[in-house]
C-alpha cells in the first residue's frame, strides 16, 4: 500500500492549482516537456491503448499556425503561453495495441468497430490529458487547459495527412495572477456523489 502523499503536494496538484491565462517569459525546455511525457505516459489506459498524441507548440512559427484556430477570447492567453500542448486522440491507436497489449489480440476487439474506435480514443486521450495537467502541476509548471479552438483547423494545421484529430489544448508555464479568477463554486460530496 502507498503512503497518502503530503499535503502540501495535495495542494500543489489540487487545492491551490488554478487555470491560468497570464504567463511569465520564463521558459519551459524541451527536456522538461520530455519528462512530462514520461510522467504521463505511465498513468492508467484502457487495454493500454494510450491514443494521445501531443503537439508541443513552442514556436513562434508554430505559434502563429495556430493562432488562426483560436477563439477570439484565447488569442492573447495562448500567444503569451510558452508552450501550448495541442492534445490529440489517434484514431488508429489500436494499430499498436501488439506492441502496447502484448498479452492477448486487442486489436482485434477495435478493427472494424468505428464506435468502440471513436468511444475508445476520445475517453482515453481525454484521460491522457488531465494525466498532464496534473504531471506538469507536480513538475512545478501551471496550466490553462482550453476548448474553445477549431478542431478541423487545428487538424489541417498540425495533424494533416494522420489519423490524429484534435481534443483539447493546454497552455503550460509559469503562470501569473494576471487574469485570474476567482475560484468557482464546486459541488459537495452529497450534490455530486452516490454511496450505493
């Protein structure tokens, strides 16, 4: 049995974390989104199908690609950002379930099934995700995960010729309180939860 981790880093990935939308000019390296990676590439998928694909946008010129997929209210936040992580779902992810599900023919539960396919890597790759908000909190970096963005645009731009499609963006850095909101209300245990 795991030790409970310590409040502080409870804190750190929840209590205390925010959406962010201003950012400081510091930068974020290459070998830091690498350990990112190998954080999150370690967390839970189903049949570890791990459909995520991820777009480290750094960039200037990668910046000013995607900007044009943007909502209007997303523009400054994400071009001040030092990284922008366009997370994206394979919808062939089962092409590699030999390598990553060795153990018995996954694949074949997928080929053919384009429901299970879609279900399958939007759940996961959504998953994959949230697993790099919460590596990127506990490496000592902020996030402002985003949708309002155009996925056929964004899919032009950076998945073209791929079966990659886009869910979601992440602004990642150090961030500020520029910009901040107040924290919004959460629902209690009793206003979301069920003990059956």
């Amino acid at each position: 049995m795991s030790d409970k981790i310590a409040e502080s880093a409870l804190d750190q990935l929840f209590r205390d974390a925010r959406t962010h939308n201003g950012w400081t000019d510091e930068p974020v390296g290459e070998d830091l989104l690498r350990q990112l990676w190998d954080l999150v590439k370690m967390a839970p998928t189903s049949a570890n199908c791990s459909p995520a694909r991820l777009v480290f946008v750094t960039s200037d010129a990668a910046k000013e690609k995607l900007k044009p997929c943007l909502m209007e209210g997303n523009v400054a936040k994400t071009m001040a950002a030092p990284v922008t992580v366009i997370i994206g779902q394979d919808m062939e992810f089962y092409e590699k379930l030999p390598e990553l599900f060795p153990h018995t023919d996954a694949k074949a539960w997928f080929a053919g099934n384009d429901d299970l396919i879609a279900s399958t890597a939007f759940r996961n790759a959504t998953l994959q995700g949230g697993y790099l908000i919460m590596a990127a909190r506990a490496l000592g970096l902020d996030c402002g995960p985003m949708s309002g963005f155009d996925v056929a645009k964004v899919d032009a731009a950076f998945f073209a010729g791929t079966k990659v499609t886009a869910n979601f963006l992440c602004n990642i850095g150090h961030g500020t309180t520029e910009d901040l909101f107040p924290r919004s209300p959460r629902f209690t245990f009793d206003d979301a939860c069920r003990v059956v």
